[in-house]
C-alpha cells in the first residue's frame, strides 16, 4: 500500500505529464518572443539615434525600407541629455569635430534651413513680418554681445522675449555659428528639452521669440506656419532691407522652391546645414549599412514633404558610401 507521501509525489508527476502533453508548441512558436541570445540575434535590431526633429523623416524611410526588407527591426531610440548608451546609426544635423568624423561614414542626404519665428499674436510678429529682419537687426536681438556698438543699434518698440535651448544641441550651433557667434552667447530663456519642447514654450508666450528648423515652423500637413506662428521675412540677399519678392513665408513649398532656386551662397542670413546619418566606420552591422545604403539611394522621395532641401550635388556623395558598403558586405 502506498504511503500518504508516495500518493501525493504520483499524483503530482501524473498532473506535470497531462500537463505537457496539452501544451501545443514552444513559446516562440505560439508568436510570442524567445528571449534567449540566439532570438535576440535573428532579430536583427538597428538603433537610430541623433536629433529629434529628424525623426518623422527617418521613421517614413523605415516604413518603406522594412516593405522590403521585413525582417530588420530599425528603431528610434529617443537621447536625453545625451545619446544612448548603444547606438547603430547617428542622425545628427550640425558639422561634428573632426576626431568624430573620421571614426564615422555618412551621408549628407538633405539640408534644413533655420529661420526666425514669433508668436503670431504678438506685436513684435506683426511689426517685423511686415518690416523684416537684416543681419543687425538678427544680432541684436538674439545675441549678447559686449563689443556692439550700441548707438548704432535700431530701437525696437515691441515687447520681445527670446526663447532658447539648454543643452548643447545642433540647432543653435548652427545658428549661432553662422551669425558668429556661440550658443552661450544667446540671449533670453533657455528651455530643456528638444526643439519641439522650444516651440511649445514660444507658444505659451505672447511676446516669445526664437529660430527654428524648417520642419518645425511648418505644419507638414496644411503646408502652413504651425497655428499660432508667424515665420519672420529676413534680408536673403544681404543688401540691408528686405523686399517684397523676399517675403515668401506663407507656405512650407514656397520656401523650399525659393531657397533650392537661389546659389547656397547668394542665401544670406538664414543658416542651411545638412541632415546627416551616419555608422561607425569599424564596427556598423550589416543590417545598419544596407539600410543607410537604402536612404542613400531613395531616401530623397520624401525631403520635401517633411521641410527639408534637397543637398547641393558636390555634397550627396552617393557613390562613396556605396563603396563602403561594398568593401564592408567583403
């Protein structure tokens, strides 16, 4: 006869069989993810990093890359006050140090143009959408500047208040580059956060100033200043005033077709620099070269639905990266 321990012990072996042989497949099989390293691996994941305001952009050359190529998982990967502590690819919109640059391959497949803005409410919108914005006029307002001379400088009646980022980041290096100066060097409130965090403050305010990127001033849909402002006319050929046929800012497509019409260097005071993406020269996978591989050769299709310029010819170097991606598939 069989103890009460024995019993118990069949019992619960009889129950794990019936068990087992009810389960139909293994996890994986049932559609849910193998977490061991060699599913990890078929995944074939891609992180993509770099400025925010880039990211509709790549998220639409994703979408259509992975109708091809499905099996490649890209993802964006948002940075904070800094990037991810592992990344693939780099979507970055300023001109890196040359240390960088030389541990990276890119491709500079569009530009972006960086203009000034001001709540739509304000005065300051309405008396300068009118008049215009020359180099002075740009230096004074946004930037601190001990050796200006100050008996020279314009009155401006309308209240303003500039608004700027925080962190380091690629907008305001370019901008102030341009107009020579540094990001420390801005005047105003400086805001945390990504561009669009930037806007949202502007918003808020019924004297804000700021500059933003192209894909940000415009709603993307409506092809229209984003609702509540106004995109300030600035002197584009750099003859001190600002013209008629220079105030061109009531749709996103007549910015674009006036600026791709005009010589990279005949476009004064308004900065344009490239949107890059970019992999490790030594240690990109596979997956991340062919996909910027991809990019390189249709990634223009949607420049100008999402704000951006198509890049100058000397600059798109197709077939360097083409050549790096062959030398790397060896």
């Amino acid at each position: 006869m069989l103890s009460f321990h024995q019993t118990i012990t069949a019992a619960l072996l009889l129950f794990s069989f019936s068990l087992a042989a009810q389960s139909p497949e293994p996890l994986a099989s049932a559609g849910k993810t193998d977490l061991n390293p060699g599913a990890r691996a078929a995944q074939k994941i891609v992180i993509i990093t770099g400025a925010r305001f880039s990211y509709k952009l790549v998220q639409q050359w994703i979408d259509d890359y992975n109708k091809v190529k499905p099996d490649v998982q890209l993802i964006i990967e948002s940075r904070g006050s800094a990037d991810p502590l592992k990344y693939d690819i780099l979507a970055e919109v300023y001109e890196q140090e040359d240390a960088i640059r030389k541990t990276r391959e890119y491709i500079n497949i569009g530009r972006y143009a960086i203009l000034p803005v001001a709540t739509a409410r304000s005065t300051f919108a309405k008396t300068y959408s009118e008049k215009g914005l020359d180099a002075d006029l740009i230096k004074q307002i946004f930037f601190h500047d001990i050796f200006a001379d100050k008996e020279k400088q314009k009155p401006i009646k309308a209240p303003f208040t500039v608004y700027t980022r925080l962190q380091k980041a690629g907008v305001p290096i370019v901008f102030t580059k341009y107009f020579g100066y540094q990001q420390k060097d801005i005047k105003g409130n400086a805001i945390a956060g990504a561009d669009s965090h930037l806007l949202k403050a502007l918003l808020r305010d019924s004297t804000g100033v700021t500059y933003l990127p192209l894909p940000l001033a415009y709603d993307e849909q409506t092809r229209k200043p984003v609702e509540g402002l106004t995109v300030l006319p600035v002197d584009l050929n750099g003859n001190g005033k600002v013209s008629d046929n220079e105030k061109f800012y009531d749709t996103l497509d007549k910015v674009i077709e006036q600026l791709e019409a005009t010589e990279p260097g005949d476009i004064k005071n308004i900065p344009v620099e490239y949107l890059h993406l970019s992999v490790d020269k030594q240690h990109a996978s596979a997956e991340a070269i062919d996909f910027l591989k991809w990019v390189n050769e249709n990634g223009q299709t949607y420049l100008h639905d999402f704000g951006y310029l198509t890049p100058e010819a000397k600059r798109f170097e197709k077939e360097k990266f083409n050549e790096f991606a062959t030398k790397r598939g060896k």
